[in-house]
C-alpha cells in the first residue's frame, strides 16, 4: 500500500506541477493501469481515455485501448469493449504484450458467453504471450478456477501440472499436489 501511494503521489506530481513534461504520458498510463489493478474501473477508464485523447500517436495507445477494453468489461459494457478489443487487434501489429493483453479480453468475453472452449484458447494464448513467469501463474490460477467451476477435471489436471513448474516455493507445489 505504501509503494502504491509513493508512486500515485508521484505522478500526480508530474501531471500537476510538471504538465507540459514528456513524463505526462508515463503518468497517465502508470495511473490508469495502477486504478485498475486496485478495482477502480471507473477512475481507470477516466484516465484512459485522456491519455488516449492527448497522446493519440503516443507510445501507449494500443495498450491504453486494451485496458480501456478490460475496463468496459469490467463495468458490464461488454459489446463496448468487444468492439475495442476487435479495433485493436484487427487494426494494429500489436506487441507480444498487448496480444497478451488482448488474450485476457478475448478469454473474458468467452467466459461471460459460456464458451469454455474458446475460454480456455484464449487463456492458453494469452500464456504463450505472456512475459514473466507471474503472468503465466495469474493464467492458469484463472484456468485452474474456471476448470473447477464447470467440474472440467480433465483440464484441471493438465493446467495443475502446466502450472507446477512455475512455482517458486515447495509449500506451493505441495498446494498443487494436494489439490
């Protein structure tokens, strides 16, 4: 919580006192993302779409459009933030991250329709995508979630142990064998 209000103050620094600095992007988009990491949907969407207005051309605008995306879908706009997501991904080379990112919206959508199988494609690409192992865990916590809820123990077991060799300490991977 303090590492998130030291960086919060710090880019309300930037975008108060410093607007015309060639930080203001950074800002914009650390603010939007870090609003919508704390469930603040609203507040990320609000910075997003100034970010996307002021810097059109700018470094972040394919992400800034797919969070924004997520964003909608999270407050239940969900044609809204398919046809963003579709906009994006059919418009732009996007980066390993932002296809990602557009995996994650995509896997959302498909669950919210009851589509398990392209649920769990989408998921699947989204790790292949992913760059960090922390990315690849978020994933398939997801999968391994979803597959429990529809009682899908089949997957359930591939993604224990897809996920089995990302885990860091032995009290997780004997989670992992428990379940």
């Amino acid at each position: 919580k303090e590492e998130w209000e030291q960086i919060w103050g710090e880019q309300r620094v930037v975008l108060n006192k410093y607007s015309d600095s060639r930080y203001v992007e950074d800002a914009y988009y650390i603010i939007s993302v870090a609003m919508f990491l704390k469930d603040d949907y609203l507040g990320s969407k609000s910075h997003l779409l100034t970010l996307i207005d002021k810097f059109p051309n700018g470094k972040y605008i394919n992400e800034a459009n797919l969070w924004l995306s997520l964003s909608e879908l999270r407050v239940g706009n969900l044609e809204i933030s398919r046809e963003l997501v579709y906009n994006i991904t059919n418009q732009n080379k996007l980066s390993k991250y932002e296809k990602y990112l557009s995996n994650i919206i995509y896997a959302e959508i498909s669950f919210l329709e009851n589509d398990l199988v392209s649920t769990y494609k989408y998921y699947r690409n989204a790790v292949k995508n992913s760059n960090t192992d922390a990315q690849k865990i978020k994933v398939y916590n997801e999968l391994i979630k979803i597959s429990e809820q529809n009682d899908d123990y089949e997957q359930l077991l591939i993604f224990l142990d897809e996920i089995y060799p990302l885990l860091l300490t032995n009290k997780e991977k004997k989670e992992i064998k428990m379940l």
